[in-house]
C-alpha cells in the first residue's frame, strides 16, 4: 500500500526540491535507480533500528550503510560522548599526542592479538585499506596485492585500482599489473598467485559482503594464514563489514582462530556520527612508523572528537553481555530464515548467515534486487548484493530486539509472495 505523505520540510527544503536538487547536482544516477525501484525514501528523522520518511512511514533498516549504524541510529551513549568531547575539544593536532587517541588505541589492541601491536587511524575504508597497502609494500619490498575477485575494499587510490570496484577513468597499466584477482573460497589459486615470492599481501574480507555473504571453507583462513607466512607475504583481513561484534565476535576473524598481520576496520567504527577508520599491525607492518613516520598524516585521521565516539564503540561492543545478546538474536533471526527458505524450497537456493551478517540466496538471478523493490514496500529497506543481484543481504543494528526480527521475518514472508506468488512445496 503506498504510503500518504503529508508535506514537511527538512532545513527548509521540501521532498521534492530535495530530489530535484539532487538529481540536478549531485547523483542522478543513483536517484533514478532507486525510483526505478520504487524506493523513494528522503531520510529525514532517524532512530535505533528506523529510518523516518520526511514526509511520513518509518522503515526497518537492515542495510545499515554496510554495516556503519551497527549500533543503530543516534545511539544516545555515542550522542552523550560526543557532546560532552565538542564542549572541551576539536579535532586536536596530527602532531603531537593526544588523549582521545591513546584511550582507543588502548582498547583496540586490548581486543586483538598482543602481536598485533600498532594502529594507524584514517577516515575510511579506502584510506585504511590504502594505507594497509603501503604498510605492506614498504614492510616487504614488494608490490603485488592478492585480492579476492568481487571483493571490495573502497574506491579510491591503491585500494580501488587494485581491490575494489575500479572508478569511473581509473584505468592503470601500472596497477593492474600490481594486482592478481583469485575467487573466493580457492587457496590454491592464491598458492599459485603467491608461490613466486613476489607478492607483498594477501588482502581479504573475513566474509566478502559485495558476493552477498558466501561462508567461506572451514580451512580457508587457516590454508591463506599459512600460505601467506610461508611466502613471507602479509595477511591483510578487511573487517569493515564484519567487525565489531557483527558476527558474534568482536572480530570475524576470531572464529577461525586466524591473527592477520594487518586488520582494517571502518564503517561502524564511528558509531555512525563521526568518520574514522584504522588499521592495528604487528610491528613488521608498522615499521615504516619509524623509518617514515610523516608519510600518512592526515589532518582529521584519529581526530580527538571521532576517537572519543570510536572508544565508547568499542566499549559497549567489548561487554560480554551485548556480544551474549547478539548471539541470541541471531538464533532467532536463523531460525525464521531457514523456516522461510523451507517454505519456499525452489526460491530460496541457500541460507548464509554467521550471527546478524545473513542473506538469502535466490534462485532468481534477479532475487535480490526484485526482493529489495517488495521488501520497501513492506517498509523494510534491505539492499541486494552489489556482485550478485540474486542475493538479498540482512544485515540489520545489532541492538534490534526479536520483535523487529519477526516485523523483518514477516516483510520477508509478504514480499517473496508480491515477488512469486505462491509457496513452493517443502522440501522432502
């Protein structure tokens, strides 16, 4: 049922200056995708788990920015700490040291391996999982990067030519021949890629979010540890999506037992209210710290306002009981799922899912942008994958309660039926 708008304004702009302006100015492109879609949300109010029409309806939101509104939205502990940071602070001097900094330096490397000993505070994913790049070309003295195919980790620089989803007129002779693509799930194409000894890391995503989730082998992330170590290539692990207690773990990586000599980490790092990224390295990866410890200044990267907001992050995910209570949430969340993909047994092909990171595969080469365009209509606003248009990612707050799972769990139900009418027979 299409919503009834009533007519508001938003910094006194209304609805349709707002797309008209952006269409004009900014992105027409994604704008018509959308309405193509019939997706015509203007985000006005947001909170927790909802994002609020500015002119009307409230919609679920299991899209999260790839996982940036982990905590939701305007989490109010965030909102208190950054208040209280902007009455005494700005965002301090790359230069010198800083409080803010070292308080989430601290918690960082009190959460990962004691080998993994360094962090370097960025912006972004691209800039984080560039300056992982560099870290790992000046530590070897090599330039190939290893990426996974339809992997993605940002879309500028190092990071874009050589890993991600290559911008519009970035074309480089010198980059792709710096960069070796390999399918996921395969280490015997990255023994082949790293057995010369001239690749300077291995750069992955503990679960490639891009393809949709797909799980990788039980061995995987062992077989890529040991081939790295034994090429003396890094391993690079991109949490970005997977961080911070999406799986269950405050790292993905934990449940493979695996220590990355890089781990990079963006999006939901800043609480969804201020920019920050970072790498933590073992001293190997760090040492050009030392030797060029002017090369990657940044003027925000670490600033003093977006390390206080990441600590408080980092806090509420490292107590036990919340990563107790996402645990129990996803049990809920996989158990409709996998009732929902008996049901429609010729639909859905296969059920992915390690804690709240979930999607649902579908037979429908286009399942996933079809189940998009439904579930919006259900007001719910999920995304399909961006390499694999079958797939209909999941990946809501890990402060959703099980009652907005059933609200999601029921969406899901109406909208395979708007997609293909009827249920499939259960499987035998």
């Amino acid at each position: 049922m299409k919503v009834q708008r009533r007519k508001s304004t938003l910094l006194g702009l209304s609805r349709s200056s707002i797309v008209e302006t952006t269409r004009k100015h900014l992105n027409a492109g994604m704008v018509d995708w959308l309405l193509d879609l019939e997706i015509d949300l203007v985000v006005g109010r947001r909170e927790g788990c909802f994002l609020y029409d500015v002119d009307g309806g409230a919609y679920l939101d299991v899209v999260c920015d790839g996982t940036t509104f982990n905590l939701g939205h305007r989490h109010p502990l965030l909102i208190a700490k950054l208040k209280e940071s902007a009455d005494r602070w700005d965002i301090g001097c790359q230069f010198f040291p800083s409080a803010a900094r070292v308080a989430l330096a601290r918690e960082l490397l009190s959460s990962v391996s004691p080998s993994l000993n360094f962090v370097h505070f960025a912006n972004s994913g691209s800039e984080a999982a560039e300056a992982a790049i560099k870290a790992a070309r000046a530590a070897t003295g090599r330039r190939k990067i290893v990426s996974v195919r339809g992997g993605r980790h940002g879309t500028m620089g190092l990071a874009g030519h050589l890993t991600g989803a290559a911008p519009p007129g970035s074309s480089s002779s010198a980059a792709a021949s710096d960069a070796l693509k390999v399918e996921w799930n395969d280490p015997g194409a990255i023994e082949a890629a790293v057995r010369r000894k001239d690749v300077a890391a291995v750069m992955i995503e503990t679960i490639p979010a891009a393809l949709g989730w797909p799980m990788p082998a039980s061995d995987y992330h062992r077989s890529v540890r040991e081939l790295c170590s034994e090429a003396g290539a890094l391993l690079i692990v991109d949490e970005a999506q997977t961080g911070l207690g999406r799986t269950g773990k405050i790292w993905a990586i934990e449940h493979w037992d695996v220590v990355p000599d890089i781990l990079v980490m963006a999006k939901g790092a800043g609480g969804g209210l201020y920019p920050l990224s970072y790498c933590v390295m073992n001293s190997s990866a760090a040492a050009w710290m030392t030797s060029q410890p002017l090369s990657m200044l940044s003027s925000f990267a670490g600033s003093d306002l977006g390390c206080v907001v990441g600590c408080e992050v980092l806090r509420i995910t490292k107590e036990p009981e919340f990563l107790v209570t996402v645990d129990s949430r996803a049990r809920h969340l996989s158990a409709g799922l996998n009732s929902l993909a008996a049901r429609f047994a010729t639909r859905i092909v296969e059920v992915r899912q390690l804690g709240l990171a979930a999607a649902l595969k579908f037979a429908d080469p286009l399942g996933g942008a079809l189940m998009m365009a439904a579930l919006f209509k259900h007001h719910v606003w999920a995304a399909a994958a961006a390499f694999d248009l079958s797939v209909i990612q999941i990946k809501p707050p890990l402060i959703i309660d099980c009652a907005q799972l059933d609200v999601l769990l029921d969406a899901l139900h109406q909208a395979i039926l708007d997609c293909w009418g009827s249920v499939a027979p259960v499987r035998a």
